[in-house]
C-alpha cells in the first residue's frame, strides 16, 4: 500500500518543481491537495479491504450442529466419550448434542423421525426398520464396538464357574429382540444349552431396572452392563464370573447410522463426525485404563473415578474396542446369525443397503 501511495503522489511533486511549464501555483496546489486525497482515499480502502481479509483467516469456522442420539451412557462406549472430552469433535468443526434414548427402539425413532441426525445403537435395529420397508433406510457407517458388553452376575464368587451351572437356573436377562439378550442366548446355544427349556430367563424387566431386581433377590444370576455389574460387586451383592463378550467372539454390538438421505445430503457432516470417532478409537489403542478413565470422567460425575478405571480396565482387557470403525460384510453376517439364531429374522437384509464403508475407510487413512 505504500508503494502505492508513492507512486501516486509523484505526478504532483514533479508539477510543483516545474511550475513555469504551465498553470499557476495556486492550481497546482489544488491538484496536489486533491491527488493527496485521492489517494488517501483508495489507501483507506485497501487498508480496510486488507483487514477484513485477515480478520476473516483468523475467523474461527463455524460449527455444524449434529444431534446424536445414544442407547445409553455407558462407559462401554469410551472412545466416544474421549472424542467428546478431548475436543475431537469441535477441532472437526461438529458442534455435538449427546441425547440419551434410553433404548434402540426409541433412537431409531429419533433418527427417522429427524428429532436426531445420528443415532448410535445395535445395528439389528437397522435391520428391523428395513425390513418394514422404507426407501429411505437408516445405513450404518461406523461401527464402534466388536464385543458384547455384559457380564454374567453370580450372587457369590465363583472362580470355577461354567456355563453348564445356569442349567435350572433363574436368571435376569435382557429385552427379547435386544442385542444384550440375543449374544446371552446365542452364547448359550454355543456352549449347548437350551434357554427355552434348560433355564429360566426374565425378559419382563426394563433395562437398567435389573441390576436392583437382583440386588432385592431377585434370581440366581443376572446378566449385567457396566456400572451395574460393578456396583453389584461393590455392595457385595453380586459377583462378575464371566464375560458374555468374551464368550461370544467378535461380534458387531454397536454402531452409528443415519437415514440414507441425510447421509447423501450431508456427506462432510457424515466424514467430520467419522474423522473424529476415529481419534477417539485411537485413543484408546494407545493409552492406559486409568488415562482413558481421566479423560471420561467428567461424563459420570456420578461415578468414582477408580470405578470407572476398574469398568474400563474390564472392557480394555478383553478387547471391546476396534483399531477402526469399518463395519465389515462379515461382522454383518453374524450379526443376521444371531438374529436368526434367536427367531427375530424372517428375512435377510443386505449388506450393500445398510452398511457403507466409505466415511470409515478414509478416517482410518487421515
């Protein structure tokens, strides 16, 4: 700008030294004084052109609001919360509202209904909803934990347990229908046992409700979700003497989706939100229980933070969590057995129609 400047103010001095060329001096004086302007003038304009350039780069980027409706808040879903705590989200440009359904069945109808924009549950809920029919399918394009993430409750310690000790038992179950009760019953079927005919299981009682059912005196055994398996162990009531995870292999337990169209109308959103899952999932892969437990604190304030290193300790230690997010055709395959397994498929769903890989695959390449 002061070159500029220069350069336009030379004309002027050149005609006042060469006044006896032509013209007056008062007129000259005139020129100048209006040149000057002049040049003040477009100088003031550069300058405030210039500023507002740069207020504009330094300009913070404006959130994209998503609202992300969970089945719960557990700690089983850590690398989420990591994202949460760690700013993950925010540095992708997500401003996120966590809303809690308090069940699959009522954050499928938050996503279709368009009161969510994510919903993060089993996949089977997907599967359920497409073969209702709808040409507007809610597709999962991330997939966040590979195992079960319920444990198997005792009213005593029992380091010798096995599986074939439920046999005439009465146990708290889970939801028919429900991933918590169907990976239960499909764990069960693997070790040879029947659970129509060699136990009892209550499938009547609300999710979350079981915990206390059994703390009143409920049943031989229940099958639990963190915290309530170890707030069992801490009052003494009840004891972890195996993993429904662990037992059931890898299996596809829970995921994000979204409605096919938002997902086409909003694919930076989809990637953003993908990209910073991802972070978090890597977070977990390299950190320690008690720093993963100090990152997500402050999502259970309710909670004693030793409890949750103790929780996420539990989930770390047999593997819950993937080094990625892609939902493999595979992991969808034996999610349909369980399904079928448990009487709840009467048909298949495809893979290509409710599962997309493309947002995953490029988080796990950034």
């Amino acid at each position: 700008m002061r070159k500029k400047m220069t350069f336009l103010a030379i004309p002027a001095a050149l005609c006042l030294a060469l006044a006896g060329c032509g013209g007056d001096a008062k007129d000259n004086t005139a020129t100048v004084s209006a040149e000057q302007e002049d040049v003040r003038t477009v100088s003031g304009q550069d300058e405030t052109k210039e500023d507002a350039r740069e207020q504009a780069d330094t300009q913070p980027e404006e959130l994209i609001p998503v609202t992300l409706n969970e089945v719960a808040h557990s700690i089983f879903y850590a690398p989420q919360y990591v994202a949460i705590e760690e700013g993950y989200f925010e540095e992708e440009g997500i401003d996120l509202t966590l809303v809690n359904g308090f069940g699959a069945d009522k954050v499928m109808t938050a996503v279709i209904s368009g009161e969510a924009d994510i919903g993060f549950m089993g996949a089977e809920a997907s599967v359920y909803a497409y073969l209702e029919g709808t040409s507007n399918p809610v597709v999962n394009f991330a997939q966040l934990t590979q195992r079960a993430g319920n444990f198997l409750v005792a009213r005593e310690p029992d380091d010798g347990f096995q599986w074939e000790d439920l046999k005439g038992k009465y146990v708290l179950g889970g939801r028919k229908g429900g991933m918590p009760e169907m990976v239960f019953e499909y764990v069960l079927k693997e070790k040879g046992i029947d659970p129509a005919s060699d136990l009892e299981i209550n499938q009547s009682i609300d999710f979350g409700s079981t915990a206390a059912a059994f703390s009143g005196g409920q049943g031989d055994y229940t099958v639990e979700f963190e915290p309530s398996a170890t707030a069992l162990e801490e009052e003494g009531a009840g004891y972890v003497v195996a993993s429904v995870g662990t037992e059931s292999g890898y299996v596809p337990y829970t995921s994000y989706s979204a409605k096919k169209s938002y997902i086409e109308e909003n694919p930076e959103v989809i990637q953003k939100f993908t990209n910073a899952l991802q972070r978090g999932m890597e977070y977990v892969q390299t950190h320690t229980p008690k720093e993963i437990a100090q990152v997500i604190a402050p999502q259970f304030e309710e909670t004693k933070l030793e409890t949750i290193t103790t929780i996420v300790t539990r989930y770390y230690e047999q593997d819950t969590w993937k080094s990625d997010l892609i939902f493999e055709q595979d992991s969808f395959d034996l999610l349909q057995n369980i399904l079928d397994s448990a009487g709840e498929l009467r048909e298949r769903a495809p893979y290509e129609e409710l599962v997309t890989t493309e947002f995953a695959r490029q988080a796990a390449k950034n």
